[in-house]
C-alpha cells in the first residue's frame, strides 16, 4: 500500500514529516515478513527523491 500511496518513494507529499519515522518503526515488521527488497527499493527511492524531507538522524539511523 505504501508503494501504490507513493509512487514507490518518489512521492511523499502530505506525509513528509513523517515518513522518516514512519519506515524506522516499521522496519522490523517488514525484515520479519520478508520484505526485506520491496522495502530497500522504496527507501532508495525515497531518500532519493525526497531527502530534504528526512531528517538527518532518521536517515543515519536507516543506514545503521
């Protein structure tokens, strides 16, 4: 659902002060069903296309 809300991390408008926290809490979810390449893409592209949205220690902490 996320992918199809944001055009697979192009699009983060209307959400772009929380999705930095949204993808950090939901990350262990997804490691845990084996989501693991969906969810790196969409983080791809979501920090390449909106980086100026992330905050700086959220995206450290997606790095880590």
């Amino acid at each position: 659902m996320l992918n199809a809300l944001t055009e697979n991390g192009r699009d983060i408008r209307h959400m772009e002060d929380e999705m930095g926290a949204f993808v950090l809490e939901w990350m262990p979810e997804i490691v845990t069903a084996n989501l693991t390449v969906e969810y790196l893409d969409l983080l791809n592209n979501l920090i390449k296309f909106n980086a100026a949205y992330i905050e700086e220690t959220e995206i450290t902490k997606l790095i880590q």
